[in-house]
C-alpha cells in the first residue's frame, strides 16, 4: 500500500534536492518572514514546485507547506501532502549542510508516507506505515538504551533550555544522560530513528516540521509526542525517544511547582 505515493514523494524529494543543491554555497537573497524565521529562493521554488506536481497527480489531495499554508484539494479532505521545502534554513543560509526537504502524506491527520531529503549530507530517510523505515534503503532500527545513563540527548538550541517551566527538568537530564549535544532540526530526530542517539528534544514544532520526521521515527520503532506525553500538535514541543526510554523522561522533565 502506497506505493505509488512513495514513489511520488521520492520523485519530488529528487527534483527538490536539485534546487535546493543549486542555490546552497552560493549568494542567496535571504528574507526574514513576519514570524522573524528566515526564508530563501529555495525555500519558494521548492514548495512551489511540489505544490504544481501535486495537483497535477493527485488533484484531490490537499497541500499544508510552510511557505502557502493549507490548500485544500478536489476530494474529501482526508488526504493531504505536509511539506517543508527547507528545514534548516538557517543552517541552509548559513553554508551548514544540516537541512532537508521533508514531505508526508497524511490520512485523516495521520502521516502514512514519510521522506527526509538531505541531499548535502548524502542522506534519504523513508517510511510507509507499516512497513519500516529505511535510510538509503537500508533498514534502520532505534537503539536499545534502557536507561538514562546510557543515553545520548539531542536537542534543537540551548535557549529554551535556560529558563521557564521546563528548563529545570530539561537542565537535570542532560547532567544525567551519557552525552548531549545540540542537534537540531530533522537531523536529531533522524539520529534517534537508525538508533545514533536515543533521545531529542524541541520546545515548539509546527506540523511540517514533524509529519514527515513522526513516521519515520516511529516505522524505525520509536515515539514521538510533546514533552507531557500528550500527542504531537501544531507549535508544541516534541519529545523523541528510542520508546523505551519515553515515559522515564516524560515523568524526569516534568516541571514541578
């Protein structure tokens, strides 16, 4: 099932990855958006582009991207393509070859397909429900870390770790795990999936930054959900484990009064 879909996402994730590759090291106009999150002529070019191949192959199917927000298609609405053209785009403007194109395909607001781009790190992640995840069509597994000690932390930016309700909870875990680091964007979440680290954190993801990144965690055997436990949702936090460790750092994390 969805194999024509997987096959689709693979295509888009090509032509993206050329765009994206011709653009990246050079000179680049880079433009802040009103939320103050930068965005580049790859960032346009490439959901422009998916969001024209969609309608032509799947004309009832709705799109949600960063950049054009939700277009609904011919159908029902039950299905819908989630796209992040860029994730990582300041690493993107930077030179930082940490960043990807991630498209989902979603049915009834559940990611089914998933594929991870990252065409600079040489790196494609995908998943189908039900059927694993693979990186560069090699099966990848989430690690077997039983405890904390044992457990390597990835997190997006030290910033939303140095104050408010979680910072505590947060600052305690990475003195107790194993190692930390700051890894952030899809990357940590892809590390955690073939079972490099064990555990991510961000304090707040919109749904194109995790659609694509949820399946493919939890096809490698993994969880994904808020900091609280609760289930992922538009610009929330999100906790990525290996699963055996998600419900110690749930209740490890949790602010206290």
């Amino acid at each position: 099932m969805y194999e024509d879909e997987l096959a689709f996402a693979n295509g888009l994730a090509d032509r993206a990855a050329e765009i994206a590759l011709e653009v990246f090291g050079g000179a680049m106009e880079v433009r802040t958006k009103p939320d103050e999150s930068p965005v580049t002529e790859a960032d346009l070019r490439i959901e422009a582009m998916i969001r024209d191949e969609v309608r032509a192959r799947f004309p009832n199917d709705g799109v949600l991207g960063e950049e054009g927000g939700d277009q609904s298609g011919e159908g029902d609405g039950a299905r819908r393509w989630i796209i992040d053209p860029i994730d990582g785009t300041k690493n993107f403007a930077d030179g930082v070859q940490i960043w990807a194109t991630l498209i989902a395909l979603a049915v009834d607001e559940r990611p089914v397909v998933g594929v991870v781009s990252a065409p600079a790190l040489g790196e494609r992640y995908r998943a189908v429900l039900g059927q694993g995840a693979t990186l560069n069509g090699e099966e990848i597994r989430v690690s077997r870390a039983d405890r904390l000690g044992r457990a390597f932390v990835v997190f997006g930016g030290m910033a939303s770790w140095l104050d408010g309700p979680w910072a505590p909870g947060v600052q305690q875990l990475m003195r107790d795990c194993r190692r930390s680091r700051g890894f952030g964007d899809f990357w940590g979440h892809m590390l955690v999936a073939r079972g490099a680290a064990d555990v991510m954190l961000e304090a707040e993801l919109a749904t194109w930054d995790f659609a694509a990144t949820r399946i493919v965690v939890e096809e490698a055997g993994g969880r994904m959900t808020q900091l609280d436990g609760n289930p992922v949702e538009h610009g929330h936090s999100v906790l990525v484990t290996n699963g055996t460790l998600h419900d110690e750092i749930v209740a490890r994390i949790a602010p206290t009064d």
